[in-house]
C-alpha cells in the first residue's frame, strides 16, 4: 500500500470510528482524531478534502453542524450533552470562537 493509500484509508478509518463511537463530548472527538493526526494550531486537527467529511461524520453522530462562510468554517453543537466546537480550515477548537 502506498503512502496516499494508507492516508486515505486511515482518513475513513477516522470517519468510520465518529460514526460508530458517536463522541458526545470534545474531549471524545478528540481522542479519536488525535489517532489520525495530532493537532496544529487549534485543540484538534483533521483536514478535509474529500466526498466524505468531517462535518457529515459529526451530524451522522449527533452534532447539529452550522456552517458559515464556507464549508471550512463551521460551527457544532451536540444534541444531547450540549458540547460545542469550531472548525476553521482543519483546525479545531473546543467551544465557540
């Protein structure tokens, strides 16, 4: 397998783990991101770039996702614990910015 096969592969593999794990807390989501990359500039990192992204992986696990500007900056909220995170351009931050 090829360098960008096995990016690929663990960015699902990411994607897959939020959907089954459903995280209801930052720190949750956290833990399992930190598995694909660790973070940059912000509390989290996971880059997009993809037919399937980070922000349909949240809503499918209870985060209510509003974006902004664009689809790199967005807001998330979690339906039941309340939890809240922002998005910018991969980088993420536990709470509202």
């Amino acid at each position: 397998m090829s360098n960008l096969d096995a990016y690929w592969s663990l960015y699902d593999v990411t994607l897959a783990r939020i959907r089954a794990e459903k995280p209801d807390t930052f720190a949750a989501l956290k833990a399992i991101l930190d598995t694909f990359e660790p973070s940059s500039s912000g509390d989290a990192f996971f880059p997009d770039g993809a037919d399937d992204t980070l922000a349909d992986a949240l809503d499918n696990a209870g985060w209510r996702v509003e974006f902004r500007e664009a689809s790199y900056v967005y807001y998330a909220k979690h339906s039941t614990t309340g939890a809240r995170l922002s998005y910018f351009e991969g980088d993420l931050f536990e709470g509202i910015r």
